[in-house]
C-alpha cells in the first residue's frame, strides 16, 4: 500500500465540523488503498488562548512549563480525530510525540528533532489502522516535554515522512498552494503547480507563511515530495520537489517572499581586530536569537561597523546584550530600529540569467522606496526597507517580474 503523511493545520481542525470533515476525507483514502500516518496541530486559537492564561500568572513564565502548556493542544485535537475516525468503523491509534518518541534536544520553545522511533506507528499500520500524532512537540532524553516552535507540525510532519520513507507528505492548510506572493497584497499572485525545494526553502526563510522552513529542510535533505493543499477546496495544490537537474526550463524569477516583524541593529565603531565578528555575535546566539543579514565595513576612522537584523520579538533583549557588547569592545554606540522590513525575489533560473538585481532594484526606485541593506544567494536577492512602503514594494516586484502571466 501506498504510505502517506498527512498533516492538518489548526484552521483545518478548528472545530467538530472541521474534525468530521477530516475523518471523512480520511476515510475515503484509506478505503482507496492508502496506509495513513497523519499530524494535527491544535485547534486554531488554541495555542494562543493557552498563551493567554499563562501570561495572566506570569511576564516570563518558566519555558519547561510553556512546553508542558502548549503541548496539550495537539492533544486534545488527535483524541478527538481518532474518535471521529472509530466512530466511522475504521481502526486508529493517536500518539503523543512522547509516546511516538520523538527525540529532541532540551531548547524549551524552539526544540530540534533529532530521531524518532517509528516502532510504534509501523505496527499500527501493519494492523491496517490510521496512525494519529501530535504536531509541535517531542522529548527531551530526560523525558521532558519539549515544543519546537510556531509551525512546529509542519516538521513534525516532514520528519515523520522522511523517518517511514512515505511516498508523499501531505501538508493541509487553508490556502490552496504556494502563490508568487501574498494574494491579500497582491490579487494578481498566481498558484505555482510546482516549485524545487531550494526555492521553496528560500521563500519560507524569507517570510512566506504556508510552511516552516524547517519542514522544507527536512525534505530536501531527505527528498521527501511534499504536497501543498487546501483542506477546503479539493485541488492538486502544489508539489514541492527535489530539482536533480533535469527542469533546465525553471522561470527566471518564481515569487516574491517578505517579513514584516523584523528588526535592525548597528554596533558602530569597533576596534578592528581579529575575532570582533565572533565577539559581537557570540552572545547574541547563545541567547537563541536569530541573526539574518549581516553587513560589516570598515569605517574611514579604521574602525569597524556591523549591522545585522533580527526577528522585531527579539529586538529589545538584543539591543541590550550589544549594548553591553559595545561597552566590553569600547565601541562607540549601538544603533536600532524596528520599523524595517524584508523583501525577496526567488528563482533557480538567477542562476543562468543576469540582471535580476538591476530590474529589482530599478523597481524599487520607481517608487521612491530606499534600499537599507542588501543580501544575495545564489538563487535569492533581500533587501531591507522601511516597513511603512512592504506593500508597495511586493507589488512593484510582483509587476517588474511579470509574475502574474500564465
């Protein structure tokens, strides 16, 4: 039989109604021959309400216990899954990640897989029965509870698919694919029937909402197809898969990702030496936060600026360890601002074509809006801007790329 992850998000499990409508779809695939592991995350509104209550008792609640609170969520949704499917006649087991055992590693929040037993779910399925499990979470190897952060089901998903060798893993959500851009910015943003796993990997790095980018690394690494849909409107979606080479024919650009809640921050005026990149970063990643894109040039004094952004969430417990960075290097100030944006353009066809950059950044002069930093990969240009002009900006590009022809 045919193996197949399925995963549903929280809008598509949001209520009984929803519930009932998965256990039906389910129900006809697994009466059309496929074997069925599947993974749901809680309840849409469920994780931010759990937030809330803790929130009411504490600024800074303990992370072990946030794990310990959120993880519920996924739990309530697959005992209800698997009672909407045994009333249906079918035969279904739902697990936690503890009692699949997916291992992580001990980073409360923002946890990393790094195995999974996959003892338990292969004899469910060898008894012919739908396999259950809890998005978001897994075990510490002291058996705590661990999250691995918003979207965490996506990878949940992936990791499972990769782990069982499925034949493809399904992501469910409430958008019917992945579109060239936002559609609620631009009404113009076409569906992509198909797209390479390093373009989608760049766009969900980049801001694009519909998948983890987590998820996505997963399956390239292990070339896992993975299938985009909508839970609502029965549809092919789009097929994320691994480019071996063959589709030499991939358009130029193929869409346009952004991230609105981002930050910048500017150490200026530090003593050039050997090691004063790491000494600057260091504890920035010691204290889990995500740096993006970095610029550092040597100032006309002979002393160094660098200027890096980071999520807008981590901005304020950022600015304070470079401050104390600054003074430790007896640097001259530290700079911020949380107002900025990111914007890229995507495409394995850069590769073979030149001019992208001159056609984004020409777009971007037409409308006035100024470039604060520059970022390039070999398929991906970023720039940061100023958050007031996002929307602008996504749909000049949108425009200069010609992403709305068929």
């Amino acid at each position: 039989m045919t193996l197949i992850v399925e995963k549903f998000g929280g809008t598509s499990v949001g209520t009984i109604d929803r519930i009932n409508a998965v256990a039906d779809h389910l129900k006809g695939k697994h009466e059309s021959g496929e074997s069925l592991v599947v993974v749901v995350s809680a309840m849409s509104g469920e994780t931010n309400r759990l937030v809330a209550l803790a929130k009411e008792l504490s600024d800074t609640p303990v992370t072990r216990e946030m794990d310990v609170l959120l993880s519920t969520g996924e739990q309530v949704t697959i005992a209800l899954l698997s009672i909407a499917l045994e009333e249906r006649g079918l035969g279904s087991r739902s697990f936690t990640g503890a009692q699949v055992r997916i291992l992580t590693d001990n980073v409360y929040g923002k946890a990393r897989i790094r195995e999974i037993d996959d003892h338990n779910i292969q004899a469910e399925i060898e008894q012919g029965n739908i396999v259950i499990v809890a998005g978001f979470q897994g075990t510490d190897e002291h058996g705590n509870i661990t999250t691995l952060g918003r979207g965490g089901s996506d990878t949940s998903a992936v990791a499972l698919a990769a782990t069982l060798k499925a034949d493809e893993c399904r992501i469910y959500t409430d958008v019917n694919g992945i579109y060239t851009t936002d559609p609620r910015i631009e009404p113009e943003a076409r569906r992509l029937d198909r797209i390479t796993f390093e373009e989608m990997l760049e766009l969900a790095s980049a801001g694009a909402k519909v998948l983890q980018s987590r998820s996505v690394e997963f399956a390239g690494k292990y070339k896992v197809p993975l299938r985009v849909l909508s839970s609502f409107e029965p549809d092919t979606g789009t097929l994320i898969f691994y480019d071996s080479g063959e589709h030499m024919e991939q358009p130029l650009v193929s869409g346009i990702a952004y991230q609105k809640d981002e930050a910048k921050l500017t150490i200026r005026g530090i003593p050039d030496q050997p090691g004063v990149a790491h000494r600057v970063l260091e504890p920035i990643s010691s204290a889990n936060i995500n740096v993006d894109i970095i610029i550092q040039n040597l100032g006309a004094d002979g002393a160094t600026d660098m200027t890096f952004t980071v999520p807008r969430e981590d901005f304020d417990s950022c600015k304070t360890i470079l401050e104390n960075t600054a003074k430790e290097l007896g640097a001259a100030e530290v700079l911020g601002d949380s107002n900025i944006a990111k914007i890229a353009v995507v495409g394995v066809g850069m590769r073979s074509h030149s001019g992208v950059a001159d056609t984004m950044f020409k777009a971007l002069a037409d409308e006035g809006i100024n470039i604060q930093m520059i970022s390039t990969s070999e398929i991906k240009i970023s720039v940061v801007i100023d958050d007031r002009y996002l929307e602008l900006a996504v749909r000049a590009l949108h425009k200069a790329f010609g992403l709305a022809e068929v």
